[in-house]
C-alpha cells in the first residue's frame, strides 16, 4: 500500500482521444495506473484544483512520483524515455520521422479542431447544425493526406508490422471518427483496415472509451537563397530544401533548427496559390508548409522534421539528457503546436472565423486564444525557466515559442506586461543571430510593408 504514492496516476476522461492515446501507451509498455476521471462535460477541467495540475485545461495529465506532466505527446515521449520496454519509436531515422509527422498532423491539424471547447464555440457563435459538418470536414482532410502518407508505409499496423508512435495516435482519431463523427468507413480503407486492426488489439481495446470507469453508456450519434551559416569542418554535403512562407509562424520553427544546427539549405518560397499546386500536393497532401526535403526524403510538420533534423543532425541537441526536462520540452511544444497556433493560423482565422463568424471577430478570437496559452505557459515554465524556456540552454521548447511570441508581439498586439517570463525569453530569442536569421522579414519572399 505504501507503494501507491508511486503508482501512476492518470487523470483522463472515457471520451478524450488525447486520453486514450496516453492508456494505449501505457498498456503496451504493461504499466498499472490508478485511473482519476475529469469530467469534461461538467467543466472540471477548469476547476482550479485541475487548473494547478495542468494550467491549460485539458486531460490527459500523468503523476509519476513528484512529476506531473500533462499533454499526450510530453506524456508518451515521457513514457517511452523512462519505461523503454516496448519501444514507441523505430531506430530507423526516417521511419521515426514519418511517426511524428503523421503523430502531428493528428495532434495538431485534426483534434485540436474537433475538441470540446471548440464545438462549443462553433455551436455558440455559428450554430449547433454546423457542429458535425465542420468536424467531418476536418477529418476528411487530415485522413486524406494520411492514407497518401501512409499508403507505401503501412503492414498491419501504420508504419510496418510493429506498433509504433503513429498508432497510439492514430487509433484514438479513427475511434472517434468513424464511431462518434460518422465518417463512413470505405471512403479510407486504409484508415478502415487499421481500425479495426486496432479494436482487436489487447492494448488498444483495454484502453477504448467503453472500458473506461468513468464510461457512460449511452448510443451516441453525435525564392532560391543559400543561408551563409558555419558548417561543420567533417559536416557531410548537405542537400536541403525548405519550402516555407515568410509569415508562417510553423516555418519559423524549422529555420531556428537549421541555423543551431549550422545547417545550410535551399529556401523555397510558397506561396498561397502554389500550396495547392499538383506538384507541391505530392510533397504535403495537407497542403500546409513547412516541408522539408534532404535528398529524396521528403517530410512535413514542423515537429517531426525538427525531430528528424535533430536525429540526423546531432551537433547542438535540441532534447536534453534530463528525462522530466525533454518531456516539459515536449509538453511547451505541443502546447504551442497544439492547443495556439492551429486556432490563429491565416487559414484558420480567415476561413473559418472570417466566413462563419464574422471578419470583426478574428482579432479578439486569436487575443484569447493566445493569452489563454501563455497563461497556462507562465505558470508552467515559472520554476523552470532559466535565460531559455527550460534552462540555460536552448532547447526544443525555445523553438516553438520563439515564433509564437514574435507573432503575438507583431501581428496579435498583445500586451505582454502579464507575461513577464515569456517577454523576457522574447528578449533572450531577439539577441540570438539563429533566430534573427530566421524572422519572417529576413527570409526571401518576405513583404516589408513597415
Ligand atoms: N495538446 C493536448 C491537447 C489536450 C486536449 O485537447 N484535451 C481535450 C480532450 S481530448 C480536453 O481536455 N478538452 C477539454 C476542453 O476543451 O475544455 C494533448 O495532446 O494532450
């Protein structure tokens, strides 16, 4: 019984996916969890007891001793550097890679715009009928890109014949389209076949909605440059292209990568009309930049290409040895990927809240979305902060705030008095030349009206 304080703690709701991504990482490594539900309809996700836990809202969140994590994809990496029995991520460099492209392209350009507090905005601001409409849209963009990405990939399960990162992910996704959103099944076989693969998988089934305690039965319908950068003296020839746009704050990522990594590349400048181009559509189905090419390997997400930069490329580590501190690096990223920048993308602000909510509300929608953000992330990083987001180093969580910062500063005008430690970490980027190099007027294709 004593033992107890040491057992694994896992609040969760029966119906959240990102939940059900964190059970099915913890029965395939075979780890017990004392499961706490948070119910999510009635709000506790905001009660300020949750609120200390986790200071942006949401479920999953793990205890572990005196740890406590929350976000799926801090939580499973988190998992997977401490408990290394069934390993999430191949050893294979670009089969790692394609696992957290196709990990984000659920985390980070489907979910965030199926969850709960969304709809319930949709449902206020546009009307309850637009609900579903707009969730199967979401899915059926991102299960087209998949089954493009995945289709030369999958074996029986989504990257081969192992379970891996992409199907702890992916499992949660196709649950709740094909069962709660009404996606039907043979517009995506391959979506289909690793369904219901899944269902029938211990792990994956253990850790399903249903079986959950807290689980309520019901029916439910519901432009070419070379970057002059120090190389290496042994640095192998490196053939790197970007395609990027000046203003995206996801490209922004990758470049501060490049330039830590002393990296030289060629940059590729899209443009709005070029995304949807047949030629670029075969390098990022999702149509969304960054893209990162080396040599015939061809990768999107700004996660998963900095991830593989940074396997591939191991001069300055963008992941410290520290295991809880590469999973709060991980957790600040995936928050910033995540849970802000989908919900302020162009795209985003003028295809949905311009059209269906009203050109007027674009500006104060993306306000609140960022300040409820770096709310949450000044109360996460304030024992951890040093001259960078976690320490004295530059790390994986730097790259992801850098870009949201400047963004919040010059687009968003947001007052920055309440964030004392992120206004002070956008000092500390603004006086390191690899991300000045990478600021959106310094790349080639950037429009200099001011
Ligand atoms: N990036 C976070 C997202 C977490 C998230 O969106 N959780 C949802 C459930 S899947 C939630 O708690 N929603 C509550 C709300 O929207 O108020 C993660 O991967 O854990």
């Amino acid at each position: 019984m004593a033992s107890d304080n040491k057992k694994l703690k896992l609040y969760s709701y029966w119906r959240s996916s990102c939940s059900f991504r964190v059970r099915i990482a913890l029965n395939l490594k075979g780890l017990k969890y004392d499961y706490i539900p948070v119910n999510l309809l009635k709000g506790e996700q905001s009660h300020p007891e949750f609120l200390k836990l986790n200071p942006v809202g949401f479920v999953p969140v793990l205890v572990d001793g005196d740890l406590v994590l929350a976000d799926s994809l801090a939580i499973i990496m988190y998992l997977d550097d401490k408990y290394p029995q069934h390993p999430l991520l191949p050893s294979d460099i670009h089969k790692r890679a394609i696992n957290f492209q196709a990990t984000h392209i659920v985390s980070s350009s489907i979910q965030p715009l199926q969850n709960i507090s969304f709809l319930n905005y949709i449902g206020e601001k546009v009307g309850p009928d637009e609900k579903l409409p707009w969730v199967q849209s979401v899915l059926r963009k991102g299960f087209t890109a998949l089954e493009k990405l995945l289709k030369d990939h999958t074996g029986r399960y989504a990257m081969g014949d192992e379970i891996l990162l992409a199907d702890v992910f992916l499992a949660p996704q196709l649950h709740a389209a094909f069962t709660r959103f009404n996606i039907p099944m043979n517009e995506f076989p391959i979506m289909s076949r690793l369904h219901e693969t899944y269902n029938a998988t211990p792990a994956f089934q253990e850790a399903l909605p249903q079986n959950q305690p807290d689980a309520v039965h019901y029916v439910q319908k519901e432009k070419v440059v070379l970057l002059h950068l120090h190389l290496n003296m042994e640095s192998e020839a490196v053939n790197l292209k970007l395609y990027s746009h000046w203003m995206s704050s996801c490209s922004f990522r990758v470049p501060i990568a490049l330039n830590l990594k002393g990296l030289k590349y060629h940059y590729v400048a899209v443009t709005a009309s070029s995304k949807s181009d047949p030629e670029f559509l075969k390098l990022n189905p999702l149509a969304l930049i960054p893209v990162l090419v080396d040599g015939n390997f061809v990768l999107a997400e700004s996660l998963a290409i900095i991830m593989y930069l940074d396997d591939k490329y191991p001069q300055y580590p963008l992941l410290p040895h520290d295991i809880p501190k590469r999973a709060l690096n991980f957790q600040v990223a995936h928050i910033v990927a995540s849970s802000i920048q989908p919900f302020q993308n162009m795209g985003f602000l003028n295809n949905f809240i311009e059209k269906k909510v009203g050109p007027h509300e674009k500006l104060p929608w993306a306000q609140s979305v960022i300040r409820k953000g770096f709310t949450a992330l000044e109360k996460l990083l304030k024992d951890q902060a040093g001259r960078y987001a976690t320490g004295d180093e530059i790390f994986l969580a730097d790259l992801f705030l850098a870009p949201q910062l400047y963004s919040a500063y010059k687009r968003f005008n947001i007052s920055m008095n309440e964030f004392p430690i992120l206004s002070r970490l956008h000092e500390a980027y603004n006086g390191i030349s690899a991300f000045q190099e990478a600021f959106p007027e310094k790349q080639p294709d950037a429009v200099n009206s001011d």
